[in-house]
C-alpha cells in the first residue's frame, strides 16, 4: 500500500503547498521538505537505523519533526514520539529509561533544549546512538537525499508507538500500524467533507503537541495526506498569546483546526476584544471549521465560544466535536453539519438515563459527540461485554479498521482492552437519539447518593471562582486507610496561597459552588501548591496518579 511519505512526495510533485512556521519564522514548501526527510533518512541509515527499528523522538513541537518522521518511515522504521517535559513527580531520565527497556530503542533524536544529563544518562545505559536535532540537522546539511524508492509499507507494519496520555494510570505503548493510520486519515476527511458541507480543506493549523495522537494526525499527517497549506506552532506559542493564533489562521485563511476544551476556553478573554479600531488586527474567522476533541467538552465553554467566535464570522454550525483515542488512531465518532446538541439527563446508579432539566441538582449537561464514522461500529456495553439498548450508561467500545492491535510488548493491557477486534475505552457513555453521550473516564467516575458524577463537572464550576488556577482542581474519592476512612476529597490549587483566614473563605466559597451546582457536599476541600495536580500532554487531569501521590503524602495540603 502507498505510504503516507508516498503520498507527501506526489503532492509535493504536483501541488507543492507551503507549510509556514510562526514561531520559527520559517516557510517551507511541501517539496523542500521531502527534500529534507531524504537526507534525515541517509543519515538515519548511516547512524544504524534499520527496517524495524524504532527511533525515539524526545522532541518539542518544531519545523524538523515533520521531515524526521517522513525520514524513518523511509527506512520502515517506526517512531516512538515521547514527551520532552516529565511530569512533576518524576524525572525525564527516568521516563525515558522506562521507554527503552520496552521499546529497545534502535536511535534516540532530542530537542536541543532537553538536559545534558539525560543524554549523559541513556549513554550510560545503551550502546545505540543518541543525538540532539541539531546535530542531526548538521549531518544532514552535507548527506546526499537518500536514493528514491518504493517506500511502499505493508498494511500491519509498525508506524507508530504511540504512548497513552497516562491520565488513569501508567502510559502504555499503543501500536498503530500503517494500515490504521491510512484508515484514520481516509475516515478524517470523509468526515470534515459530510461535517463542513463537501468543503475541500485547502489549508489546515495546528498548534497541538505532535507526542500527542491528536497533533500528529491533525498538524502534520493530515496536511500531507491532503497536500494542504498547514500553519504549526507550539502548544506554547498558542497559550502565550492565544488571540494571536487566531490572527494568524484569519491572515492564512486557514479552514480546518482541532483543539481542545481547555484551550477554547482560554481564548474566550482574548477573543472578546474586538479588533479593527486599536492596534490588534481584525480576525476573520468564516472560512474556518473548528474540531472540539481529546477531552471532554463543556456545554458552558461550547455555549461561550459560539458567542464569541460568532462576532469573528464563524457561525454555530463551523464548530464539530469529536471522540477518539489513540486506541483507535484518533477519531471513532463526530457531529457532522448542522446544531450541536446539548441536553439534561439524569442517570441513576444503575446506568438508567432519563431526561433532566436545568433545575434539577442532579441532572448532568452533556454534549453530543455524534455519530459512528463510516466503516465503525460503537457500542455500549455492560462489565460482561454484553450490549446494552439506547439510554443506559454503559463502557463505550469500538470495532473497526483503525483499533490497534495492542500494547507494545504488554500483553495482559491488551487482554483487558481488546475483546478479539473490540476495543474497551475505559469511557462511559451512552446512546440517545442516534448520536454517543460522553459521560466520564469508568476509572473517574464517583457514584453519591444513587448518583453517577463525573468530576470534571464539579472542576469545571469550581475553576470558574476567580481564585481558582485554570486545570486547578481534581475530585476523587480517596480509599480506606489504616489511619482514616476514605471518602470524596476536593483538590484547588489556588491563584495564591491563602493566608488562613483567606483559605476559609475560599473553601466555604467552593464548597457552595458545588452544593449549588451540583446538590453535592463536600467537607473535605483541600489546597495545594501550583503544579500539583498534574495533566497529560492533551490536557487530561491524572487522577488516579494524583490520588496515589496524596496518599502517599508525596505533597503536602492546607
């Protein structure tokens, strides 16, 4: 089957689109760089790279990522794309150490900016080469392209090992194959064209993290499947200015971009100031077609943005939500064109879901996220595997050409997740009027009172208290100890450290935020220090790793 360096060589032939480069104030043409992927991969080969191989990339969002991963599927290598910022909790040297002993890393590129020691620390363990970009970027000044040829891949060939977010647990190596990722790409744009009324995508953006499945396919694959114009940034670039990002996509006509909830929501501030009259830029935003993916989207922010981004010329209609995992490549479902629907629904703690209403203290607002892609088929089921009918709450699960087939080297992870094709998510969710409702993460999911909540509700009305940091808040419910009985415990990292009778205040305030909201008591709120409550490079809160680190009294509360 063609592969996707394939197909980036023929546009780059016939169309040869630009791929412009903000942050680096760099512009390159689709041909320049297929041009550069070739010498990557002649100095790839002369470093020791081989068919099967697996090279880590420990690199941050920048221009050479995209020629580096054409340059090892040249070879039919596979990458291993790996975060460049560890956690709090636990060093980059270690992470990566961990990496290696299951990937038997074949060659090892880092952004120039990570520290000297982890390269001094994977030398210390490994006899195969490790390098920064930059002196990668050096060799291949003077290489000679590597001599065209049929980099033709087979359908079951590894691509990618694409390590989990890690947001319920210890990130795992997803395998994805060429054939999933050709699948993905070919059900992406059959869903953008039936979503954005048969629009052809002339020019992408993309500021998403590459490590991540969502970045990677939206900011680099796509473009190259569709031989699109593409604008790519940083995760960085983005948050700093977020208003500027926007700018930036209205000056390229930019008509298709992904993102998330909590970087929409970010932007709201930004975008409310309306351009034209001082010194920011007017921002046009009508031609563009807005995916909302890679966690769970809240009906306040859908609500704010349409307002918003409404004074932008974008209407209700341009905004999708999708779902997906890396499991499964990326996108299972989307909404396709016309109204996102928003609806009421109580759901009992037997999986019974019956209509709410905005006065009910127990009734949760979901957002659709859509309907199966072609070629699909998402299911909800019960622990048993058994199917369940419309309207219960069940695990959600998919079948279809883009699931992968495993965990790198973890067989009992993909005995848990696989039912032979089948994919368990781990998500709750359920159907209703033809379309899939995202509840919550099952491992997230806490039941009070006969009643099924998902945290990131209660998060999302206490980070709205002007005190509370922006992703500043985590609910779960602790176990039993020795010492104490467990229960649900509210984690607030605030903007500033209270003074004691400050934090009384700001508890109490918290408190009946989520009473109000929620019909929920809360007596056990607790501050933390900023960075505590640590997320996934999509954003995702990890609270199974945090619970763990509270009762480990690995950070200290008040």
């Amino acid at each position: 089957m063609p592969s996707i360096a394939t197909i980036a060589a023929d546009h780059a032939t016939r169309r040869d689109p630009r791929w412009v480069f903000p942050e680096s104030s760099l512009e390159w043409t689709l041909r320049g760089i297929v041009e550069r992927s070739r010498r990557f991969a002649a100095v790839l080969r002369d470093l020791g790279v081989r068919a099967d191989d697996r090279v880590g990339l420990l690199l941050d969002n920048c221009p050479d990522y995209v020629p580096l991963l054409l340059a090892i599927w040249h070879l039919g290598a596979a990458a291993v794309p790996l975060r460049t910022l560890a956690g709090r909790w636990f060093s980059l040297d270690r992470s990566l150490e961990r990496v290696d002993a299951e990937c038997d890393l074949g060659l090892l590129v880092a952004s120039d900016s990570v520290a000297a020691e982890v390269l001094a620390g994977w030398r210390r363990r490994s006899p195969r080469p490790a390098l920064y970009l930059g002196a990668l970027t050096a060799l291949a000044q003077s290489a000679p392209p590597l001599v065209d040829g049929p980099y033709d891949a087979p359908a079951g060939a590894l691509a990618l090992i694409q390590y989990s977010s890690g947001s319920t647990g210890r990130p795992k190596g997803v395998m994805v194959t060429h054939g999933m990722a050709l699948s993905q790409l070919a059900e992406i744009n059959h869903n953008v064209a039936r979503g954005c009324r048969g629009k052809r995508v002339r020019a992408s953006a993309s500021w998403l993290p590459f490590n991540h499945d969502m970045g990677r396919f939206i900011g680099i694959l796509n473009p190259l499947f569709l031989g699109a114009e593409n604008l790519l940034a940083s995760p960085r670039f983005y948050m700093m200015r977020p208003r500027r990002w926007y700018e930036l996509m209205s000056a390229q006509r930019s008509d298709l971009t992904f993102t998330t909830n909590t970087a929409i929501k970010a932007a709201l501030r930004p975008l409310s100031r309306i351009g034209g009259s001082g010194a920011e830029p007017p921002i046009d935003l009508g031609n563009l077609f807005c995916y909302l993916a890679a966690e769970k989207i809240h009906p306040a922010v859908l609500r704010q943005a349409c307002a918003v981004f409404a004074a932008h010329g974008m209407q209700p209609h341009q905004f999708r939500i999708g779902y997906g995992m890396a499991e499964n490549a990326l996108g299972a479902t989307s909404t396709a064109d016309g109204p996102i629907r928003i609806g009421h629904f109580r759901v009992a703690a037997d999986g019974v879901v019956t209509a709410g209403t905005v006065a009910a203290a127990d009734s949760v607002e979901l957002v659709a996220v859509g309907r199966s892609h072609d070629g699909v088929q998402v299911s909800i089921r019960d622990d048993a595997g058994s199917l369940l009918p419309d309207d219960r709450l069940g695990e959600i699960c998919i079948d279809g050409p883009c699931v992968t087939p495993g965990y790198w080297r973890n067989p009992e992870a993909t005995a848990r997740a696989l039912d032979g094709r089948r994919l368990r998510t781990g998500d709750l969710g359920f159907q209703h009027g033809g379309e899939l409702w995202f509840h919550s993460r099952k491992d997230d999911l806490v039941v009070v009172g006969g009643r099924n909540i998902d945290p990131a509700d209660v998060e999302h009305a206490v980070e709205e208290l002007g005190f509370v940091r922006p992703n500043g808040s985590a609910l779960f419910t602790l176990p039993d100890q020795d010492d104490a009985p467990g229960g649900l415990v509210l984690l607030v990292e605030s903007r500033a450290r209270p003074g004691d009778g400050q934090a009384d205040d700001q508890r109490t305030a918290v408190q009946t935020a989520v009473h109000c909201g929620f019909d929920l008591l809360l007596p056990d709120v607790r501050f933390c220090d900023s960075g505590t409550i640590e997320t996934t490079s999509s954003g995702k809160k990890r609270r199974r790793v945090i619970r763990e680190r509270l009762c480990a009294g690995a950070f200290a509360t008040y």
